[in-house]
C-alpha cells in the first residue's frame, strides 16, 4: 500500500490539478457473507446497514482523475436456533480502492463512470465457540478485486457531492466456514454499493 500512497502524493505537484478531500458513506446492496440453509447447522449473517471512511482525488486534465477511498464496514456473523453448536464472530472490515474516474462535460451535473482494484482486509476477527474461542474460519486477511462504477458529480457551492453505484468482484473468498464437510458460510466475491461522497 505504501507505493500506492506515495504515487498518490506525488502526482500533486506534477500535474498540478486540485486535490480534494472528503468523506464517503452508503449501503450495501448485496450480503457480505452467503450463508447456506442446513437443517442441521444454521448460519445468520446479517447485512451491515451502513459503510462510512475517508476517500481523496486528484484531479488531472481531460475529465479524468485518481480516486483512492478507505471505506470501513463492521462484520458479524452467528449459528442460527437450530444448530446443536453456539458460534458467534465480529471483526471489521477494510476495504481500499484506486479509481480512474472519467467525468463527462456538463455545467453542474456531471456524470462519471470509474473503475479500478480494490483491496480488502480482515482485522480482528473472533470467533467463540459455545463460550470458548475458537479459531475463526478465516481462509486469509487480505483479498483483491476489480471495481467498476458509475455516477454523477453534483457541484453545489464549495462542496462536490457524489452519488455512486459501485460494483466489485473479489478473486478468493476470506471466509470458508465448513461443517460436517460441507460449506456453510462463505465471503461473498460479488459486491454491490451505493455510496455517496462529499468532497471540498
């Protein structure tokens, strides 16, 4: 990440474009996790109703520009009434894009479309086992993915907001919860949001 950051940095001063700041929040569309229905074990994953973290751009010429977010999301997931195990878990959830965004020539309402990779990381994640810790089902931290999306850039005043649709494909699942052999709780590699950003 730490090449990321400074090309990020140094693109500043040698393009010479402004630099904004801000905050991003939304909703996912889609469940972090897939749990299966087995009679025999049963998981609840409940979607987490919101996404909040930071997010910069650089603007450059042409329409276009670099976006980098960190956008946090808390993770939890337990086994279900009728299971015969008591399993319960919560960790958070990083997750880190860099966009090319292309912004369309309209006066105050701009449409965009972007694209790019993401990273997501796992921390804290632990998993009690009928009141015992237990090692969570945790396949590996760090996973990476490829991100599209579209918007619009609203300039109101001092401030840009920015509604976005942002879709993103992740290439392994973090987290594999087996029973009995079978799978019954998996990160889900298909993600949908709807974010909004505000920038000055």
């Amino acid at each position: 990440m730490r090449p990321v950051l400074l090309f990020l940095l140094g693109s500043i001063p040698v393009f010479a474009q402004p630099f904004s700041a801000g905050i991003k929040a939304g909703v996912p569309l889609t469940d972090p996790l897939d749990a299966t229905q087995n009679p025999l074990f049963e998981y609840n994953a409940p979607t987490q109703r919101y996404i909040i973290g930071g997010m910069a751009e650089v603007r450059l010429p042409l329409g276009l520009g670099v976006e980098f977010d960190a956008l946090y999301r808390n993770l939890q997931y337990s086994s279900g009434p009728s299971s015969s195990i008591s399993i319960s878990a919560s960790g958070s959830n990083w997750e880190f894009p860099l966009l090319l965004k292309y912004r369309f020539h309209f006066p105050v309402v701009r449409p965009y479309v972007d694209g790019g990779v993401a990273w997501d990381t796992i921390t804290g994640l632990k998993e009690t086992l009928d009141q015992v810790a237990a090692s969570p089902g945790l396949l590996r931290n760090t996973t990476m993915g490829y991100v599209v999306g579209a918007g619009v850039d609203i300039h109101a005043i001092f401030l840009h907001i920015s509604p976005e649709l942002r879709y993103t494909r992740w290439s392994s699942p973090q987290i594999s919860e087996v029973q009995s052999g079978v799978t019954e709780l998996q990160t889900n590699q298909n993600q949908l949001e709807f974010l909004v950003g505000i920038t000055f």
